[in-house]
C-alpha cells in the first residue's frame, strides 16, 4: 500500500522537473508502482505536461483552475504559466492575424 505522500510527491516530480520534456515523464511513470502511476494525481501531473508539451494552452489552464487540482500543485504548475501564455499569444497571433492595418508588424512579438 503507498501512501498518499508518495503519490503526492511524485506528481509533484513530475510537474516540477519533467514538464519540460513529456516523453521523459511518461517514461518515469512508467517505472512506477501501477497504483501509483495509475493515481489520480499522478494522472492529473502528467495531463498538465501532456498539455504543456501539445501547447494546448485552454487544457493546461483548465487543469490547473480545476477545484479537483490540490493547491501546491497549482503552484508547481506556475513556474510554467509564462511560457504557455507566451505560446498562446503566438498561436492566437496566427490563427486571429495580429497585424496592424496595412499588414505590418506582428502587435504580440513584444508580449513579455
């Protein structure tokens, strides 16, 4: 039987030191106990990298907004927000033409 610390923590890896890469991550929950890898925290840890790695910036907020989502996690999952906000005003950029009239400069290439 595992303890909800450990689970706890490895979600907490995860979400920390593998959100950079998600192959890395499936890998490493791959060498898990199954009740912990196949644990609702765990699951949720790798949802949010998985989002993170597509750049799927409306499923890495929704994850981490989600009341089923503990607090700490939330907070792990910050140090990435910039990154995807980033990514997002790229992409809507693209998709919606954020250009000013006349077809000059892209407005978002400034976004901080």
């Amino acid at each position: 039987i595992c303890g909800t610390a450990e689970v706890e923590m490895r979600g907490l890896y995860i979400l920390l030191f593998l959100s950079g890469n998600g192959v890395d991550a499936i890998k490493f929950v791959s060498g898990l106990r199954p009740e912990i890898g196949s644990s609702r925290l765990v699951q949720l840890a790798l949802s949010a990298v998985q989002a993170k790695k597509e750049n799927n910036y409306f499923r890495f907020f929704s994850v981490r907004r989600h009341v089923d989502t503990p607090y700490l996690f939330a907070c792990a999952m910050f140090k990435d927000v910039a990154e995807v906000r980033i990514t997002a005003m790229q992409t809507m950029a693209k998709a919606y033409g954020g250009f000013r009239k006349g077809g000059e400069k892209n407005l978002f290439d400034k976004y901080p």
